[in-house]
C-alpha cells in the first residue's frame, strides 16, 4: 500500500528583487520581495510525493535522474514537513503513521533544462505542496512558503498565484517571513510576459553565491535594502492594485537596475547580464520612448535571459516588434498559436535588433497565473 499525492507548481519572476540573506541556513533575506506568478500551462514543475512501509529510504528524483536527497535545504523542507505530519497523528490515533515512512519524490519540469530558466522556486514550491497533500496537512499557503522558503527563498513566492508579495520578517527563527497574495491573477489577468532565452548555458555565479558576496563587498548594497526596497515595496503594491502598468514598468526596470548594481559593485564584480541581455534593454527603452510611455518592462534575474512584462492590449508593440527582430525563434509554448502580428521596429535600433538576433535562442510567451494546484496523474 502507497500512499501518494501529486501537484503542479508555477515558476515566478520577482519584480522587486531579493538578493541578500541574513540568514543563510533559514534563507531569512535582507529585504522584502515582490513577484508575479506565471501560468503553469508554460512553465511548471510536476511533483508526485509517496510513502509506504515497503520504502526503503528517500529519494528525490528530477527529469528522470537520481538528486541528491541529503542536502541541507531538502533536509530542511521534509523535516518541518514531517513534524507537521506527527503532529496530525498525534492528535488522531486513527490515521496511519506516514512520518515514519520513507519518502519517494519525482519531480518533472515541462520547459527544457537548456533554456537556463530558474527551476528551484518551481521545484522546492511542488515538493512541499506535494508532501503537505499527501500528510493532509491542515497548514495554509503562508505557512507552506515558510517552509519552502528554507529550500530556496524564492519558491515561497510560488505558493502563491498571481502579484505575490514575500515579507522579509524580523524574527530570528524566520516564523514571519513568509509569502503573502497582493492580488490574484484575476485581479490584473491581462499582465503578459516574454521570456527572451538569451543563454542555454549553466550560470557562472549561482544566486546563492552571489548574493551574499554582495552582502559582504558592496556598499551599494545597504543602501538598496535599507532604503530603496522598503520605497519601492509599497508603491510597487499601490500600482498592482490600481492596476497602473506605467508605474509597475518604472518600478521593475529600475529594480532591476539596481540589483545589478549592486553586483557590479561586489567584489570581484559578478555580471549577470551580457550583450544580449543589454541589446534587450535597449529595445525596450526604444519601444516605450516610441509609445511615449512605459508599455513594456524588462527584469533579468541571476542569468542573461530577458523577461519582459506588458499588458494584453500592447501586444502588437512589443512582441510584435520582437517577432518582426527575431523571425522564426517564436517560442514552443501554448501562447505561440496566438497571432502576434510582426509591427515595425523603432528608428535607431538595427545594431540592438543584430544583438538581439544573434544572442536569442527562443521566445517563450506566457502570462500571469495561478497558484499550485493538486494533479490527479500520478
Ligand atoms: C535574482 O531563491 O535562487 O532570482 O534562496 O539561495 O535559493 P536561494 O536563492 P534564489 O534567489 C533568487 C534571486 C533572484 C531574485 C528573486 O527571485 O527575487
């Protein structure tokens, strides 16, 4: 007899960054964050958590090769899990005793390796929802992010869906940083988001790394969490209520911006972005400059690849004029199908457009999502 659950769980792009922990071995950040869920139709992890007396010993399990369960992180999540879970057979003598078991985690991503897309807040978000379904556990969202924040401090964010919020806490044990909804993805549904591929290649510096080589080096850095973030967090909420994208565009470039200062400033200096993902900028700054406002807002995370927000009705002005710049690269995603009519580019911009062409390997096209939901393929 196996016991056995499965979910799928979204990947997020923050708009406002977090970089910097406080506490490495909680994932307690130096600053809050704020990010949008994208659709699991595009992007997703699929995660099937079992357990039975017949198991061995746990194993974790990604695209069909065996991981290594004995991290620190992965230790963390299935021990906060399994304590939920005797706490549950504690209060009812009935129900059968699913902590003592060994755990069997496969998880599936449905995009490519290759396309270099953050994969950790997707796959840490899966596992514990999956484990949570399977001990049925009484516990909230919130409370599930507090422990998928330990696996990888963003994946708290994608326990959610939609305008997701992560409060950075002040407690030491981390019992109030957490993930919190702004709003849901029906709130502002026609929030799009192009993801330009600008490298299949493994990052040079991994996030966990660089992130607190900036906390030791960068003077930059103190003044970002200590006084840009806490700004931006507020007024970043107000525009995703009001639905203002121009405010939301203005928020996210610079945010982005300035995280990559701040890795400037580190040293030695650590450079997510390359040609390409500069040519994407400036592409961008072209078309909102030509719309004679901000129709369209570039992130770039710990890697190259752009990912750019617009809104439904600006289609044609910006994925347009990508489409017209990149030709056949459109994506492989569900959203491809949907007519993107080729627009024409702005004045000034062919040596950007030549970047661009060369340093992009796919477009993937999708938009604001929902949260985790339970799978009944196993
Ligand atoms: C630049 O969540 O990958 O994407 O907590 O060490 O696992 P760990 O780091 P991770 O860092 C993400 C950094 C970022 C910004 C963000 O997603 O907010």
């Amino acid at each position: 007899n196996v016991h056995r659950s499965s979910t799928f769980a979204p990947v997020n792009i923050a708009v406002i960054k977090y970089w910097g922990k406080r506490d490495t071995a909680l994932n307690l950040p130096t600053n809050s964050s704020l990010s949008v869920t994208l659709s699991q139709d595009d992007l997703r992890t699929h995660t099937t958590a079992s357990c039975s007396p017949k198991f061995t010993k746990d194993e974790l399990v990604l695209n069909d090769e065996d991981q290594d369960i004995s991290g620190a992180r992965t230790q963390a999540c299935l021990r906060e899990l399994r304590g939920l879970r005797k706490e549950v057979e504690a209060k009812d003598g009935s129900v059968p005793k699913l902590s003592g078991m060994a755990l069997k985690i496969v998880s599936e991503n449905n995009f490519p390796t290759a396309a270099g897309l953050a994969s950790s807040a997707a796959g840490f978000a899966a596992l514990v929802r999956a484990i949570a379904d399977l001990y049925t556990l009484p516990s909230s969202p919130a409370e599930l992010s507090r422990i998928a924040r330990q696996g990888s401090g963003s994946a708290c964010r994608s326990l959610f869906g939609g305008y997701v919020a992560w409060k950075m806490g002040t407690e030491k044990d981390g019992s109030d940083s957490a993930a919190y909804e702004v709003a849901p993805a029906s709130h502002w549904p026609d929030m799009r988001a192009l993801i330009l591929v600008a490298s299949a290649e493994k990052k040079d510096v991994s996030s966990t790394v660089g992130m607190q080589a900036t906390v030791k080096t960068s003077e930059l850095f103190n003044h970002r969490a200590e006084h840009i973030v806490p700004a931006r967090m507020t007024a970043m909420e107000e525009c995703i209520k009001d639905r203002d994208f121009a405010t939301f565009a203005d928020l996210t470039m610079k945010d982005s911006n300035n995280f990559h200062a701040t890795c400037l400033d580190t040293s030695p200096p650590v450079f997510y972005m390359n040609d390409t993902s500069r040519a994407a900028v400036r592409v961008c700054e072209a078309i909102n400059t030509r719309a004679g406002k901000a129709i369209c807002a570039y992130t770039f995370d710990a890697g190259p690849n752009a990912v750019v927000y617009y809104i439904a009705e600006n289609e044609g002005q910006v994925a347009g004029i990508l489409k017209s710049i990149l030709g056949g690269k459109m994506g492989w995603n569900s959203l491809q199908g949907r007519a993107v009519q080729a627009a024409e580019m702005p004045k000034g911009m062919e040596i950007a457009a030549e970047m661009l062409e060369r340093g992009v390997s796919r477009i993937i096209l999708t938009a604001v999502g929902d949260g985790p939901r339970r799978s009944e393929e196993h």
